[in-house]
C-alpha cells in the first residue's frame, strides 16, 4: 500500500529532515490506533458514542491524529530519536 502525500506535507518533512524510517515508523503507530479506536467504538455501548468528537473522527481524521499526537507526545518523541 502507497500513501501519497499532498506536496505540502511532504515538503514540511523533508525540511524537519524526517526520515523515512521515522515516517513510516509514524504512520503505522497512527493507523494502528485509529483502528484501534474504530473497534473500540464498535463495541461501545451506544450512549459512549454519542460524544461530541465522534462524528468528527468518521469524516476527518486530522482532528483524531491531532489528538492522538497530543495524548502521546512521549510515544513520538521517542520515534522520532529512531
């Protein structure tokens, strides 16, 4: 599987001299947890999923990821030492 990123983003990487390693390493820790929590969702009682934020991750992911970086700086600290 391939992820093209906008021109952007991927300029902003090469510029933090963000290795691919790093990259990767990133992206699959960021895809595992929001699959994770799409589970995790699945088989919550339906009142949990009434939360504000939960329609919010089904159409967009940025909010999630921003949200995961933050409750797991620590985490990708240390990735980003690989």
């Amino acid at each position: 599987m391939t992820i093209t990123l906008p021109d952007d983003v991927a300029m902003q990487i090469e510029a933090a001299h963000i290795s691919k390693q790093q990259l990767d390493a990133f992206v699959v820790t960021a895809v595992q947890a929001w699959l994770y929590r799409r589970q995790v969702r699945k088989d919550m009682v339906p009142v949990v999923q009434e939360r504000p934020w939960s329609e919010a991750f089904q159409e967009r992911a940025d909010d999630f990821i921003d949200q995961l970086i933050d409750e797991n700086t620590a985490l990708f600290e240390a990735l980003s030492r690989l």
